[in-house]
C-alpha cells in the first residue's frame, strides 16, 4: 500500500516531505499536491521511474512531461528562454501554467518531445511543494494525475491513494488542490517571432500573459 503523508500546508512537517524525498531518490513515484491539481512526480535522471510514470498516465513519449521548478533561474538551466520569452514567464510565475520551451543539454533526451525537443516547465505556487523541491534539490518530473479514459484531474489525497497504491510509492495529503489543471502554453514559437500558442486553457488566466 502506497505511504501517506498528511502535512499541514502551510507549515509542513520536514521529516515527512524528507521521507518522500528519500522515495523520489530511489526512484519511486509520488502524488504531489501542486496549486491546480494532484500530480504524479519522479526523479528526473530516473529512467525506469519515467517509463512508469507513462504507464500509469497511459501517454507516449509525444506527450509532454513537466519539470517543476523552484523559480525562474531553476527554470532557465533546463530551457533556452530569451528576453521576450523570460519576460512572459516572469510575469506568470509562480503559478498555475505550464510552458513549452527547447530543452537544454541538461534534460534528458528520453524525456523531452522526440521530434520537438521541448519539455514542460512550471514554477508552481504551492508551499507544500515548494518546500519538497527545495528539499530535493532539484527539479522533479511530473504529469497532471488525470486517469486514463478520464477528463477531470484528481484532487483529493485519499481518493489516489485509493486508486494508485499498487502504482505509486506514497501521496503527500496537503489538502484538497483545485480540480483545474494548468494552463499550457507553447512558448517556442516567440522564438522566430511568433505569438505563443495556448494548448491547454486550464487554472491559469490567459490575461496575465497578455493573450
């Protein structure tokens, strides 16, 4: 049965989210609270932890997984962004979007967009996981928890324990998260001069980004 850590989410207990950071470092998958919805996350160098988080979300490898990241120059080790692209970003982090960008030698090439070389990248606001990627010290690969077959993202802790013990290592309960998803937000075609492209309208407003 998959471990359950109940944390207050405004000042969470250390040696729980250390627990779920020693998990992560195994190789193991955990369900994140996140400020949109629940999320599953591992370690980002952790191949077979990557191939299983595909099979539970049941998505290839043209589906784009996200890195979240504990600020912009987090951020910005991982993608190429250039002054336009920085300054959009900016003005939407922390908070419920992701962005599409070229990804950097230091991003696995299993992980990004085969044909693309893109990867999704947020800087969320949420203290919770915040305070476990400062603990982990680096970014953590994840994928909204929306099951398969299924439209809607999970958000109660207890419900995904229910769900996924037999899949994932351990769900860290901060409280129910908003059932939205992030926006998703196609950066790379600023780089050739072009408007951003909205792929996924979710949690996030769209006004923030001037769009």
């Amino acid at each position: 049965m998959a471990q359950y850590f109940e944390v207050h989410p405004e000042n969470p207990q250390q040696r729980l989210l250390k627990q779920a950071v020693t998990l992560l470092e195994r190789g193991e998958i955990v369900a994140v609270p996140t400020d949109s919805s629940y999320a599953l996350a591992c370690h980002l160098d952790d191949k077979d932890a990557v191939d299983q988080l595909r099979r539970i979300r049941q998505v290839d490898d043209k589906h784009h997984l996200t890195l979240l990241c504990r600020d912009l120059s987090e951020l910005a080790n991982y993608a190429r962004v250039d002054n336009k692209q920085y300054r959009l970003l900016k003005a939407a982090t922390p908070g419920p979007y992701t962005f599409l960008l070229e990804a950097t030698k230091e991003v696995p090439r299993r992980v990004s967009h085969p044909q693309r070389k893109t990867i999704g990248l947020r800087v969320p606001d949420h203290k919770v996981l915040l305070e476990l990627l400062a603990l982990h010290g680096a970014p953590l690969l994840a994928t909204t928890l929306i099951p398969p077959g299924e439209t809607e993202a999970l958000n109660d802790a207890q419900t995904i324990r229910e769900r996924f013990e037999k899949q994932i290592a351990a769900v860290i309960d901060a409280g129910a998260c908003p059932s939205q998803p992030t926006t998703v937000v196609d950066l790379t075609p600023m780089g050739s001069g072009d408007d951003p492209v909205v792929v996924r309208q979710g949690r996030g407003a769209l006004a923030v980004l001037g769009l």
